[in-house]
C-alpha cells in the first residue's frame, strides 16, 4: 500500500475516502458479476438471433425507469435513494435465484432476468459513480479514479471466479444470494464514504436534502449543454461498437457451445481475463498514462481498441479470438477510458451529475443497444458479413477519436473556470 501511495500521489486526507471508494467498487461490480455470465447464458436460451428483442425490450422497461428513477432523486435526498435502490435490487436477486432454480417458465424467466440484469447493472454502476465525482475534484480523480476503479475490477475478477466455480455445484440461488449480500455491504460502504466527508470536511455533500427538480430534468439538462450532449455522442459511439461486437461474439459462442453450462463458463473466462488484464493496468498504468497522455489521449483509447477487436473477429470467428479480442478492448475501457470518462463529470453542477448523468449512462446507453441490435440483425439479414460491419466502422471511429480530443478541451476550460469560481473543492 505504501508504494501504491506513492505512486497515485495519495494524500493522508485523501486515503480514507479513497480505500471507501476502492470497497464500494469493489462490492458494485463483484455483485453484477457474479450474475454476468449467468445473464449471457440464458440470453442465449431463446436463440441469438432474438438477442435483439431482449436489447429492445430493455431499452423500453429503460424509458419507464428513467422517470421513476427522477423521481426518487427529486424527492427524497441522497442518504435515502443511493441505499433504497441498491437494496430493492438485491431482493429482486433473491426472487430471481429462486424462479430459475425451480425451473419456473426457463425461457420467460431468463428473458426478464436479461431484461432485468441489463438495467439494475447501469443504475448501480451509475449511482456509484455518481456518488464519486461529487466527492473528488477535477485534479483529484485524475490521480485517483484510476485505484478506484481497480477496486470495480478486482470485483469483476472475483465474481465470475465465484460464478465459474459455483455454477455447476450451488447452483443459481447461491449466485443471487451472494450478489445480494455484497450489495447490502456497498450501502455500507456508501454511508462510510459519507461519514468520513463529514468529518474530513465538516460538510454534507450529500446531505439530507433533496435536489427537487421535474421528473424528466436529466433530459432538459442534456439539451441545454453543448457538452453534455458531446457525451451523449461518446456514449452512443461506445455502446454501437459494443453492441455489434456482443452479437457477433453471441453467434460464434452460440455455434461452438451447445449447453448453458459450457455457454457460462466460457462467458466466465472472458471476464476472468478482462478482469486480471483491467487490473494489472490499473494498479501500474492509469494514473501515469492519463498524466502521460491527457484525458482527451486516454478516451481515444477505446475507438482504437474497437478497431482492433472488429478486425480480429472478423479474420478469425472463432471463440478464442472473442475472448482475447473482448478481452483486451474491454480492459482497455475499463482500465484507462472508463477513469478518464468520469473526470470529464467533475466539472458540472450536482444536478448534473446525477440526473442527466444517469439518463446518459442508461436511458442513451440501452437507447444505442437497442438501435445497434437492429442494425446487425437487418445486416445479417441482408446478408452482409461481419467483415464489412468492420470496414464501416472505421470512418466513425475516427469521428468518435475528435470527439474524445474535444471533451477534454472542454473538460479543462470548465475546471479552470470553476477553479477561477472557487467552487472545485477538496476531497472530503
């Protein structure tokens, strides 16, 4: 830890807030995890070529959450929603570890815990990252949202390591029932992270007030930001690629493996090498890469890496080449682009930060899913192969790297101004 400290340049205020963060994250993402490959197995269930009605069908349960979700945060103040909805998820986990280990409707059932699975992901991942850049300024989540974000991804190692272990033996039930519990341990983590503002700072960032507001605000925010809706851009660039990179990846697993088991301990593999990748970047490499490189450098990462990944799996469809090329995009994402997206969040108002927030990380995010799932359904359709997918996606990569210079441009003219307003604040 001492050398980590040094590294990251920790100072003592800081090192309290920032282990809270790291188990917080940890918790978030070993909880999802666990259920991941489960969720990628039973998508499967119905066939991959109905992977598209499932992306929709998300998508719309989406468009009803994203008002409910407002008026949570609407009306009732931090240190009531962030806990109330991390724990009505880890119920509905209970409900579903006992339908699928009883064998209740299979198909049905595992469609609605796609649906499911595929929101409760977003909303947590959301909140908590929501939660982060209220806490840390600009400078400060340059520095440490790299080590915070290993703490995400030593929980993505250890739930599919817990999922590929406990699959074939325990069964469903201890999976949600262990997703449940780290769930209950991250609003202990949360309100920890909150205790420890207050005595830091002597303030309440998150306090007991509510933050008002129309049900749709999130949305009206975004319309009224150049910036804001730059990364609306990003986010439907990010999750485009992603999406057809995943159907293509369901076919090749879909053709290779016959049952739900295998189907799940190949997807756990995957994550396994992902989540070790993601880890040994960003223990060693973020801070000082971002520092290296900027943010604008470290967002451009991803269309790079996707580049990479369309090409291979293009040249070899088969299930080894996903999983390396899976592998090393996403840990790219994880390690370096994801910490760098969040500083780009440190610069706007609280309001901001979680509800147009959230809209752009769910309701943009399932929005685009849904959008790509039909384009490569169409595109199988109409007979065209991966291969030319791969060819035209590189004109919008590039698109997609300007877009990643000019967030950054944009990211360090409001951190200057709100450093010329006094209002970027120290960690607490």
């Amino acid at each position: 830890m001492p050398i980590v400290v040094k590294w990251l340049d920790v100072r003592p205020s800081e090192r309290a807030a920032l282990m809270l963060g790291f188990a917080f994250h940890f918790c978030v993402l070993a909880s999802y995890y666990l259920v991941r490959p489960l969720l990628d197995a039973l998508g499967l269930e119905g066939g991959a070529d109905k992977l598209q009605w499932l992306f929709t069908a998300t998508f719309v349960v989406m468009l009803l959450m994203v008002p409910l979700f407002g008026a949570l945060v609407s009306r009732l103040p931090a240190t009531r929603f962030v806990p109330l909805i991390y724990r009505l998820i880890a119920l509905s986990m209970l409900v579903f570890g006992v339908l699928i280990a009883n064998h209740v409707a299979p198909v049905t059932v595992g469609r609605v815990f796609f649906v499911w699975i595929s929101i409760y992901n977003l909303f947590i991942v959301s909140i908590f990252w929501s939660v982060l850049v209220d806490r840390f300024s600009s400078e400060q989540g340059r520095r440490l949202f790299g080590f915070v974000a290993a703490g995400g991804t030593l929980g993505t190692f250890i739930g599919p390591l817990l999922a590929a272990t406990m699959a074939t033996s325990f069964g469903p039930v201890a999976l949600t029932v262990a997703a449940a519990v780290l769930l209950e341990v991250a609003v202990r983590c949360y309100r920890g992270l909150l205790s420890r503002t207050e005595s830091q700072s002597g303030s309440r960032l998150l306090d007991d007030r509510r933050m008002g507001g129309s049900l749709l605000a999130g949305v009206t925010l975004i319309l009224r930001s150049r910036y804001l809706l730059g990364l609306v851009l990003f986010m439907l660039l990010h999750t485009s690629a992603a999406t057809l990179l995943y159907f293509e990846q369901g076919r090749i697993v879909a053709g290779s493996y016959a049952d739900v088991a295998s189907r799940t301990q190949f997807f756990a593999v995957v994550d396994l090498i992902v989540s070790a990748l993601t880890l040994i970047f960003q223990l060693v490499l973020t801070a000082p890469l971002i520092r290296l490189i900027g943010v604008g450098g470290a967002l451009a990462a991803l269309p790079l890496a996707t580049i990479v990944a369309f090409t291979a799996m293009a040249l070899a469809p088969v299930p080894a080449t996903v999983a390396l090329a899976q592998g090393l995009r996403r840990a790219v994402e994880f390690a370096v682009v994801r910490p760098a997206r969040e500083v780009l969040w440190t610069v706007v108002s609280r309001e901001e930060k979680y509800k147009a927030k959230n809209v752009i990380e769910t309701l943009v995010y399932r929005g685009g899913d849904a959008a790509s799932g039909w384009l490569s359904a169409g595109l199988t359709a109409l007979g065209a192969g991966f291969g030319l997918v791969a060819l035209v996606i590189v004109p919008f990569a590039g698109l997609w790297g300007w877009l990643s210079l000019w967030l950054a441009r944009q990211q360090e003219q409001k951190a200057d101004s709100n450093n010329g307003e006094g209002r970027d604040h120290e960690p607490h």
